[in-house]
C-alpha cells in the first residue's frame, strides 16, 4: 500500500426492526463528528436498475423464483464493489446497512434453498472488517410489531431469520453480537467503540474479498 490510511468496511445485520437503520444513521454521524471520513451504503439499494427490480419483488408487486431473486440481491451489491473499494482506499469508513450475510439468510431459511448455494455467488465480494449483529430478546421481538406489507414482514420469517443469524455468528471471526433491547444511545455507545478500534486496527491492513 502507498501511505494511505485506509477506511474500515463495518457491517450491521439484523432481523427487520431490529434498530440497524438508525445504528448506521449515528454511527456515520459520531465518526463524522470526531473528524473520521465515514459514509453510510445500504442493501438493498433500490435506486439502480436492479435495485428496482429488487423493490418491485418486496412490495408483491412481481414474482420472482427464489433463486433469481437470489442472484438480483447478489447483482446489487457486486454493483457497488468497485466504488466501495475505491472509497476504502480514499481512506473512507463505510458503515453498510445489511449485506451479503442478509443475501444468505433470507434466502437459505427459504424451503429448497441450500446455504452452500446461496453463499457461492458472494464470494469475492468485499470481506467486512467488522460485523455488528443486532439481537432482540423474543419479548422485545413481540412488542414491536409494526411490520409493514413487505414479503419478509412477518413473525414467522424474522423468526427463522433471527436463528439464521446467530447460527453463522458462530462460525465466523470478526464478528460482534450486540444486544439490542436497551436504549438508541446505550446500543450506539458499544458500536462506536468498537467501531473506533476497529478503523485503527484495519488501516494498514490490505482489503480481503469474501
Ligand atoms: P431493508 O431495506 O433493510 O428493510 O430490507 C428490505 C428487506 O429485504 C428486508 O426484509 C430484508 C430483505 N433483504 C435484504 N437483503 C437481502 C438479500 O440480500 N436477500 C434477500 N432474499 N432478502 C434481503
Ligand atoms: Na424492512
Ligand atoms: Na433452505
């Protein structure tokens, strides 16, 4: 590497309403706040052509077999590969609101969906230097229920989504589970700390791929 610093690739995955939208919003906004060059990237990200092929199916608006709605979730986030690295390289922390370990889960708990199958297409992908798990407790999971009329909207999928998750946090370094019943700014506090260490760690660090 020449003698930039680089930028930190921090994840945060989750069930829906788990809170991750909002960790991401304040996280991008502390670091900012403390002078480090972060950006927020989200996935989906409806705004391209796939991204819109991709929000039709959410809203039952089209049908798509799972496997192809598989690949168009993968498609979007190769998409974005190369002006993400660019980013890292420029020395930009990118804070990513769900990426290819939601591509696996949402798709793996679906019937005929085999987990090997679903993971083989992100690889090459930008490998995180940090995963954040946000967690819900069952009882927490029950008071907030205001699903919208999405496809995945539903206990029963968040459900087997939730187990998903934590099943691949054991088998994964680089990786944080983080409770997260408590308070907006209890659960930021944890992530910006760990955040902070982690783009110091990883600065001369070189970019892996998935
Ligand atoms: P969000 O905009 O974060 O609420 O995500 C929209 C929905 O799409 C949510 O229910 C989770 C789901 N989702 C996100 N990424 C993927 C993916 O890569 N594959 C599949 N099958 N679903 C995903
Ligand atoms: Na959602
Ligand atoms: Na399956």
């Amino acid at each position: 590497m020449n003698g930039m610093r680089r930028g930190a690739l921090i994840v945060i995955e989750g069930v829906d309403r788990s809170g991750k939208s909002t960790q991401c919003k304040k996280l991008v906004d502390s670091l900012k706040a403390m002078s480090v060059n972060a950006d927020l990237v989200r996935f989906p990200d409806r705004s391209t052509h796939i991204g819109g092929l991709i929000d039709k199916y959410l809203k039952q608006k089209s049908h798509l077999c799972d496997e192809a709605i598989h690949l168009m979730f993968t498609a979007n986030r190769w998409e974005k590969k190369e002006e993400m690295e660019r980013l890292l390289k420029q020395g930009v922390t990118l804070v990513v609101d769900r990426y290819s370990f939601s591509g696996i889960v949402y798709s793996s708990i679906k019937k005929n969906m085999k987990l090997h199958w679903c993971q083989e297409p992100e690889n090459g992908l930008l490998r995180p230097d940090l995963v954040f798990l946000l967690t819900l407790s069952e009882n927490e999971m029950a008071k907030r229920p205001n699903f919208g009329d999405e496809r995945y909207e539903n206990t029963e999928t968040q459900e087997k989504v939730a187990k998903a998750f934590l099943d691949m946090s054991r088998e994964q370094g680089d990786w944080e589970v983080v409770p997260a019943d408590g308070t907006i700014e209890d659960v930021h506090k944890v992530l910006l700390e760990r955040a902070v260490k982690k783009i110091a760690e990883v600065e001369r660090k070189s970019i892996r791929n998935l």
